[in-house]
C-alpha cells in the first residue's frame, strides 16, 4: 500500500514546482481612455469580419502602433507565424496548429541568457509560462499566476489558429528578439526559429 502511495505524492509534488513564472497584472479599465478602447473593440469586430470571410494577413495583426514579429522575414500574404505587442494588447497568429500541437515563444536578450518560454496548448485552448531545460524540453508550472486563457482563440480553416490577450504576454525591448518553435506533444525537443522584425512601411 505504502508503494502506492509514494509516486502519487510524488506526482502532486511535481505539479506545484515554479519554474520562474511571472505574475501578469490585468490592465486596469481606468488606465485605458474610452477613445482608445472603442478604437480597440472597433478593430476587433474588423478582424472578427476579415476572419469570418477567410481574408486574413499581415495588416490584421501589425497595426501602425504595434510592433510586429514575422515568419519568414517580410511576409505578407501566407506568414507562418505573426506576434504583435502595442499598449495593452497582444495578438499571435499561427498558420498551422494541427490539433494537440504547441505553440512556444522565447525572448533572447543581449547579456541576458533566459529559459523562460510562453506556450500555447491547441488541445485545451490555454497558454503557460515555462521553461526550457537543458536538453531542450518544455517544462511549466501550474500554478495559477502561470496559466494564462487568451481573451479569444480563433480556429479558421487548415489549422489557423488566431490568439488575443488583453496584456502583453512577452515585452519587446529595442534590443531584444523573439523565437518561436512548435511542437507536436507536450514531451518534444527541438530548435527555435527567430521570428523578424517587420516594418509598417
């Protein structure tokens, strides 16, 4: 009985390790101006159309006042994967996700040398905060202040998936540059790509 009960506490152990997740404050309603938030929602029902209808690029994602992060360098038609940061909001896009698969992002930094990973779970519609250990793999916390539900997950045909959040799930400085791998299960190893800072010109 004794034998049974050691790697189920074990188990449970396991699940309450913290890996260095950070706590993500919600944006205070009061910091946003009314202007802004209805330019905001006015942008999201645009994109809600241009997805209901198939058009979707580069332009639903990079707005004039975001920063922008592109796969392969310059696209703009068939991008495989866009992140944008601007005050208060951040979208990814993922031009394929197949069902279980998992969508990762890391900042790199010069003098700073950080593990720490932001990954997106297609099967159960919620992303976490993480890292990446020495061999490569993606380890998380399930902690509350790790789990993060994206304000909306859109699935479009040929396993598009769509993501916004209402906070910044991975701040850019000038210097700083973000990579991306995907996954097929939880357990996988495997490189990162450099996503491409893209231009509103």
């Amino acid at each position: 009985m004794r034998l049974c009960i050691i790697p189920i506490l074990i188990l449970l152990l396991n699940c309450q390790l913290s890996f260095g997740a950070p706590t993500i404050p919600s944006p205070s309603s009061s910091a946003i101006p009314g202007d802004g938030l209805q330019e905001k929602e006015k942008g999201l029902q645009e994109t809600k159309s241009d997805l209901a209808k198939g058009n979707f690029n580069s332009s639903n994602i990079c707005k004039t006042s975001s920063q922008c992060f592109v796969f392969p360098e310059n696209c703009v038609e068939n991008c495989e994967i866009m992140y944008s940061v601007e005050k208060g909001r951040s979208r990814l896009f993922v031009g394929e996700l197949v069902s279980g698969s998992i969508i990762s992002l890391q900042k790199t930094a010069p003098l700073e040398n950080s593990k720490k990973v932001f990954s997106c779970f297609e099967l159960m519609n919620v992303c976490f905060y993480g890292i990446e250990n020495r061999w490569g793999t993606l380890e998380y916390s399930f902690k509350t202040n790790s789990m993060i539900y994206p304000l909306s997950w859109y699935t479009m045909p040929e396993n598009k998936s769509f993501l916004t959040f209402n906070h910044v799930i991975i701040s850019v400085g000038k210097k700083d540059k973000i990579r991306f791998r995907i996954d097929q299960e939880r357990d996988a190893s495997g490189p990162f790509k450099e996503l491409f800072l893209r231009s509103h010109d």
